[in-house]
C-alpha cells in the first residue's frame, strides 16, 4: 500500500452520471485501485450520479466493492440524469426546499471530501466545472458512446459502442441480401455522427447519414437505384438519431423542433425509411438499436483507455491537480482543464479523414 502522506489528497468521492455504457465499472476500477493501493485514499462512492449528491446517497468503498467488475457492464453505482444546475433559477429541491447546488456543497463539507471525481460525458463533466467554479474540488473522465467529447480524442465506451453497432450492421446484411430490401439502422449520436461514421464505415454501409452533414433525399435515392441498376439488390443506410434534411438545417432551432415532431414519427430512421420508399419505391425496413448499443461487457480496449484514465486520475488526486478532466491526445494520456469540453460538443469535422475514407470506398453520406 502506498504512503498516504505522499497524497495531497486523503478523501474522494466517485459517481457516475448520465447514461450507461461499457467502461464505467473498469474506469471505478482504475480510479479506486490506484487511490487506495498506491496511496492509501478513503473512497466514497456516491450513488445514482448528482442525485446521490444532493440526497446524501453515499458508503464507504472498500476494497471488495471495487474488485471483480473490470468487465461487467452498467456501473456499480448507479445513475441519473439529473442536473443541479438546470433549473437553479429560484428553483428548489421539492423534497428538501433548497436549491440543490446548496445542497450538494453541503454534502460535499459534510462527507470531508477533498474531491469529487465524476465519470460521465458532456452534461457531467460541464456540472463538474460549473461545482469546480462554486469552490469544489472536481477531476472529471471522459465516458460516452458518442465520443463527442472537446479535449480528449477518445472516451471510453465508444470502441465497445462501434463494436456493437457494426454487429448488428453485419447482421443486417444477410436479412437485407435475402430478401432484396433497404435496411435502415438507427444508432444513437444526437448531436455528433462518430458512432454512425465509425460503426458505417466499419459494416460497410452503403449511406451514412450523420448530424454535421444535412441529406438531400435525392442524392440518396440516385444512389440507391444506380445500385439497385448495377445489380445490388439490397443497401444498407446507416442513419444517426440527430441526422437532419437540407431542408431541416435551413431552419431554426424552434422551426426545426416542431418539424421534427410532425415528421419524424417514431423517430427519424423511420422517416428516411419512408422517405427512401417514396423516392424510389424500394421496399424498406427499420432497426433501431436503440440500448443495446450501451450495454454488455466493454471491449478490451475500452478496458484498457478505461483503466488507464482511472490511475491518470488517481495521479491528479495525488498532486492535488484538481479542476482537470483526463484526456487522450494522440498516444498521450494528460488531462485539459474542465472549462475546455463544458458546454462544449465534438462534432464530426468536414475535413475528418474518416470522411474522405467513406466516399473513397463508395460510401454515399447523403449529399451527393
């Protein structure tokens, strides 16, 4: 056990927030193991995500809790979506009358914490700078199977993601082939199209349709019956939740919204299904793949970057390194500050390699 001295750092607490997906229990794992072996730290595991923190939620981890789970899916736990910092405008906590950051700070004095470490994407990691800025101390990790994340260049949970994704593609492919129809599959990515692309790309979809790039349904159905004229009876089109028309991206945000609801009935897969029927007459079907893209086991890599992030963070504990997030750049792992991805998202880049790589091998992205 490592000398609890050399630690700036003697108490922590851990939650996850925002949706599951493979990685957490490896990235607890990393982050508990490296703190209590190497530098004799208490743990507090916090349960349900902020919510835990605002109802005081919270057990001593030992080391028995945190053992055993580097590959189960889900999080030991728990989480919620909640966010302290949404509704702070005269709004208070109904079960308690106060306002819930108020409250969390409570919580945080009267746990004698030293710091808070919270896994989690976007909405996560921007509450950890936000708590970081009303005198918290805060490290936060990257998760999320949208790898949508400023300041890292990976984020666990999305190689475990693509995996299950292109699964299902390759799946698909042999329904599609038997019975010569369009199949439609929806992947999660409401803001940024990277599990889409990589899972696309990955399953050798033949249209990918993701968020940063509005589709003209005729450049889809051109390229569906020149396939359809060269002897391809079936296709396979990828399509991010987020992904949006032309002529949806000409409208504002309000517009957009009330479009969507009219039109995109249950949920946009199913509305380019029937868009592609109308436009070529193709018999089309559609999946959605909906959770099963955030459960199950991680991948081995997941395992690892997860794992890796974990002691980097048990590091940044150590040096008293507070208000970071960890983060991978290229081969490195450091860690940025937690103001550069709040509020922030990582959307696909126009000149992104992947992107030349899709069109490269006939891929249509639904604008040409």
């Amino acid at each position: 056990m490592g000398d609890r001295n050399k630690s700036v750092t003697k108490t922590i607490g851990i939650l996850t927030s925002g949706g599951d997906c493979p990685g957490l229990n490896a990235a607890i794992r990393g982050v508990c193991r490296a703190a209590y072996d190497r530098y004799n730290m208490s743990i507090i595991g916090i349960a349900n995500g902020y919510r835990g923190l605002i109802d005081g939620d919270a057990r001593l981890l030992k080391p028995e809790d945190f053992s055993g789970i580097l590959t189960r899916g889900g999080t030991i736990l728990g989480t919620s979506r909640e966010k302290p910092f949404k509704s702070r405008n005269g709004e208070y906590d109904a079960d308690v009358g106060k306002d819930k950051v108020e409250i969390i700070k409570e919580n945080y004095k009267k746990l004698n914490l030293d710091c808070l470490v919270v896994l989690g994407g976007n909405g996560t990691n921007t509450t950890g700078y936000l708590l970081s800025q009303e005198g918290l101390n805060v490290i936060g990790l990257p998760k999320t199977i949208d790898n949508d994340i400023v300041g890292t260049d990976m984020t666990f949970g999305f190689h475990s993601a693509v995996s299950i994704a292109t699964e299902a593609i390759d799946r698909l492919h042999s329904t599609a082939h038997s019975h010569n129809r369009v199949m439609v599959i929806e992947l999660m990515g409401h803001k940024a199209g990277w599990l889409a692309l990589y899972a696309g790309v990955a399953g050798g979809g033949d249209i990918i349709l993701i968020p940063e790039i509005p589709y003209d349904i005729d450049a889809i159905g051109r390229h569906l019956l020149k396939r359809a004229r060269d002897g391809k009876s079936f296709s396979i089109v990828v399509v991010a939740e987020g992904a949006q028309s032309v002529e949806e991206a000409k409208m504002d945000k309000k517009e957009r919204k009330k479009y969507r609801e009219k039109t995109a009935k249950p949920s946009i897969g199913y509305r380019v299904a029937r868009e592609i029927e109308a436009e070529t007459g193709m018999e089309t079907r559609v999946t959605v793949l909906g959770y099963l893209q955030r459960g199950g086991i991680p991948s081995a890599w997941d395992r690892v970057l997860a794992t890796t992030f974990g002691t980097a963070a048990a590091e940044l504990l150590a040096r008293g390194d507070y208000g970071k997030m960890v983060s991978l750049k290229g081969n490195e792992v450091g860690s940025v500050d937690l103001s550069e991805p709040a509020g922030r998202v990582k959307t696909v880049p126009s000149d992104h390699y992947m992107l030349d790589t899709a069109r490269s091998v006939g891929t249509c992205l639904g604008d040409e």
